[in-house]
C-alpha cells in the first residue's frame, strides 16, 4: 500500500514546513504550486523533490494535475493549512496491515477547525467529513467550484481520527477567500446556464443563516458560531449577486462603461 501525499498550494511559507513533517509517515510527498511569490517552494523542496509548478486554470484542474504526478496506488489529499493527528496517523498505518482485498476505494475523515481561537464542534462545521484517502485508480474530480472533491467508484469507509484545519487567520481573510470563491461559483453558475432572480438572492442567505445557526446549532459555538452563520448567509446572497451581475445584458454593461469614461474625462478636464 504506498501512499502519495497530493497537495496544491500558493503562498503557504507559513504552512508548508509543518504540513509536510506531519507527513512524514506518507510514502511520498507531492506539491504542485502556482506561481507563488514567497519561499513556498523552497521549504518545500527541503522535504521532498516532488515539486512542481502549475498556472491556476482552477482548482479542480490544480487537484487532478497534482493527483497525475503521484506514483502510488493511494493518494492522501491535503490542504496546506490542515495537519495529521497521530490519531489520523495510526488509523492510516494500521490500513497497511489489512488484506488488500478487504479495503474499500475511498475514506472519509473528519475534519475539526480551529476559527477565532475556538475549535468549532457545531455549525455544520464538525465532523465535516471529507474524502481525503482513496484508491487513484478509482478517484476522479467532481463538485461545484470552487468546492471540487475527490470522489470515487465504489465502496467508502469512516477512517478513525480526524485532520485539525487551522482555518482563516481572521475575518479580513475569512472575507477576501469568500469574495474569490462566490466569484468562482458564479461564474460556474452561469456557464451551467444558471440566472439569478431577486428572490433568490433574497430567501437563500436568510434560510442558510438559520440552518447554520439554529438547525446545525452553531448557537452552540458562541460568537464564532454566529460569524459563520453571518458569513455563510452573506457568501450566498454575494455569489447569487454576482451570477445577476455577470447576466446583464452586454449592452448595459457597455453603456454603463461608456459612461464612466466620459465623466472620467470630464473630472480629468
């Protein structure tokens, strides 16, 4: 059973030393960047000589360019700001030791996240099952973007243990990952042939912040619970307002910048 460690990054200087020696027991540490301006991929290349560049067409492309470079039979999928628990740790060495024949194409584990100086256990939030763990014979890439997953086909399992997620550092970060992600997704949205319609962008965050916070009890979680609900809310009502944005006709939208250069050249004169 060898284990290829696959992970994407940008910029992580602060992340990827720790990431990797938390990694230490996987059979071989891959990392595709994209173009970072930070000593990322130098410290990188301290732990492993598998370290490869690839301009962002998108994350899903990043996560299967990454998986193709790997050269063993599983592939353990992480992110730069997430760590192994020696829980997590010998539950995956244990795997070595069952009959291959018994061991399913994927496992989930949980993940449990570290937001504002308090670990989330509400919220839908925790245990946030993710497939991290899979067969690359049997994996592909599916999902919306930005949130792409791995998936795979056939049977799946609950590996014991969980992944710590030291998650956005604070709220301006929080904000500007969510201002490029909702932009993801409505770009996504509209190439699918989605349109947004004032009501949309008025009852989803409405119905997400009280799903967030009352039915996934994020309540629970004190005032961290209720900016995630707040945010949640607010990435919903962002990504359907920017999917109306990007519909308008390209007349309007001409006209709009015809303007703008007039009184620019007026405020110039």
């Amino acid at each position: 059973m060898k284990i290829s460690a696959s992970i994407i990054v940008r910029n992580e200087e602060d992340n990827i030393a720790a990431l990797c020696e938390s990694l230490d027991w996987a059979d071989e540490i891959v990392i595709v960047d994209s173009d970072s301006t930070d000593h990322t991929v130098e410290i990188a290349r301290r732990y492993t000589d598998r370290v490869f560049n690839r301009p962002f067409k998108g994350y899903k492309d990043k996560h299967q360019f990454a998986d193709e470079q790997t050269t063993g039979d599983w592939i353990f999928w992480i992110d730069a700001d997430e760590r192994v628990t020696p829980e997590l740790r010998a539950a995956i060495a244990a795997l070595r030791d069952r009959d291959p024949q018994t061991l399913p194409a994927g496992f989930r584990i949980a993940r449990q996240t570290l937001y504002q100086g308090r670990w989330i256990a509400h919220s839908g939030w925790y245990p946030d099952y993710q497939m991290r763990l899979y067969r690359k014979e049997f994996s592909y890439w599916g999902g919306v973007a930005p949130h792409e997953t791995a998936r795979v086909n056939g049977p799946i399992e609950i590996l014991a243990g969980h992944l710590t997620h030291y998650t956005r550092r604070n709220l301006s970060e929080h904000h500007q990952v969510l201002d490029s992600y909702t932009t993801l997704a409505a770009e996504h949205l509209f190439e699918q042939g989605k349109r947004a319609h004032a009501i949309e962008i008025f009852t989803l965050p409405i119905a997400a912040f009280l799903r967030t916070y009352l039915l996934k009890q994020g309540f629970r979680d004190g005032m961290p619970g209720l900016i995630i609900a707040m945010f949640t809310a607010y990435s919903l009502f962002l990504k359907y307002a920017k999917l109306w944005e990007r519909q308008r006709p390209e007349s309007d939208q001409s006209n709009r910048d015809g303007a703008g250069d007039g009184n620019n050249d007026l405020r110039e004169g």
